[in-house]
C-alpha cells in the first residue's frame, strides 16, 4: 500500500524545492551554499535543483500561475526566516486537483 503523501514526496516536494531554489537564485541572488542551508538540503542537491537534474516534475508547478505564486510567497518567507509548511501542502493539493495522473 502507498499514501499519495509518500508518492508526493519523491515526485512533487523535488519539484517545489527546485523551484523555490531557482526563485532564491535568481530573483534574491543567493549563492547555492546559502541556498542549501536555507532549504536544509546539500549544495549538490541545489545544484541539481538549478540545472534541472532533480524536481524534473516541474511543468505542472511552472504552467500554473496559482502554484508561481504559492512559490514566491514560500521563497519570501524563507528569506525572513519563517516558513509555514502548510503553504507546500496547498501546493500538493492544488496539483493533485489539476491532475488526476499525479500522486
């Protein structure tokens, strides 16, 4: 038996890390070092997250502005040093919402 949380865990949380990842290079100019201790990740994984090598299910997150933005509140709220991980479930839940195929 697999929970959709375990199947969102190796297929959707990747893909919201490496967006927010991406968000906190890009738009906050944070080095991958800081980036993984924000994220509490490796820097190898930010790494990966950066060149698309891990989260690679990220099309549904990208596709959707609903889900954007979801992603740059997490980032501003790791930036100031609060985090509420409601806002990743929501996100879960609104692509499981839009896609049926998902976990």
């Amino acid at each position: 038996m697999k929970f959709r949380c375990e199947e969102a865990a190796s297929k959707i949380l990747p893909a919201i890390r490496a967006e927010v990842a991406v968000k906190l290079a890009k738009d906050y100019g944070l080095k991958q070092i800081e980036i993984s201790k924000i994220l509490g990740v490796t820097q190898g994984a930010v790494s990966h997250y950066l060149t698309a090598f891990r989260g690679k299910e990220r099309d549904i997150i990208n596709s959707n502005p609903k889900i954007m933005k979801k992603i740059d509140e997490i980032a501003k709220m790791l930036i100031k040093g609060k985090f509420d991980e409601n806002s990743v479930c929501q996100i879960c839940r609104e692509i499981r919402r839009l896609s049926p195929s998902n976990p």
